[in-house]
C-alpha cells in the first residue's frame, strides 16, 4: 500500500482533512457499499470504524452530510447505505484506545491495483486490508464520532 495515499486518507477522516480522490464510477440512486476490513496479522479487526467519506469537488469532506461510517464486529464485515456519489472508503482502529491515532494503532484506505480510488454504491467487494501504523498520526480518533453512523 501508498503509505503516503493512507497518510492522506487517514487525514481525510479526521475532522476537516482533505484527499484528492482518484477514479471512481457512475451509480446515480445510491445504495450500499459492503466489504470486509482485516487487520494485519495478530490483530483483530472487531471495533474497527470504517468511513465512506463522501467526495465533493475532488475532495474527501469528512463534514458532508453524506459521509457515514460504521464499527465492524468480530468477522470485520460491514455495509453502509448511501447517497448517490462517490466517496473514498478507510478503516480505523485505535487500538490502544488513547483517543488519538498513534504508532501501533491500525489504518487502511480501499485501493484499486494500489491506488486510492473513490467508489460509489452500489458497489460489494470494498474490502480493506489495514496496516500497523509506523508514527503518530495527530488525528483525534474520537473527533470521528461526528459522522453518522450508518
């Protein structure tokens, strides 16, 4: 994975974070996107949050009304209903549980052929694998409690 494109992601889901969004498709009604997040080895994905931040004007807006996220349970599966567009999917977990996103906490960004690239519902197979975050993000996980979930 782009560390760099994950770096960026990340950001986008805090509160007024920004990534450009690359690719995407059409889909004008909207619907569910659905997916599975895993961890990285040794971990577990249970209490993972998964965001579908919505894209507006080639940017992920974490503030849009549109933007939902929701925790996946112990077999990190999730789907999530949504207005038409296009949004960039990311997985989260903080899993020393200190409220911000740190070294050792978990990150992943839904990629195609290893780029970011925005999807829009319907859409299945939005699976993301999550990485061990190497440095402190400065990202308040609990700043996410804003988005809606589902």
């Amino acid at each position: 994975m782009n560390r760099k494109a994950l770096a960026k992601g990340l950001a986008a889901a805090s509160m007024a974070g920004v990534l450009a969004a690359c690719g995407g498709g059409g889909g004008a009604s909207g619907g569910e996107i659905q997916g599975s997040v895993r961890a990285p080895a040794g971990g577990s994905a249970a209490g993972s949050r998964v965001i579908a931040c919505f894209v507006e004007g080639n940017q992920c807006n974490a503030q849009s009304p549109n933007t939902r996220a929701t925790v996946v349970g112990a077999n990190g599966a999730y789907n999530l209903s949504l207005a038409a567009g296009q949004y960039v999917v990311l997985a989260i977990k903080d899993v020393d549980g200190s409220g911000s996103l740190t070294a050792g906490d978990y990150g992943g960004i839904y990629t195609e052929g290893g780029k970011v690239v925005a999807v829009s519902p319907p859409k299945a197979g939005v699976n993301i694998q999550m990485e061990v975050l190497t440095e402190d993000s400065g990202l308040r996980a609990q700043g996410l409690e804003g988005i809606p979930s589902r």
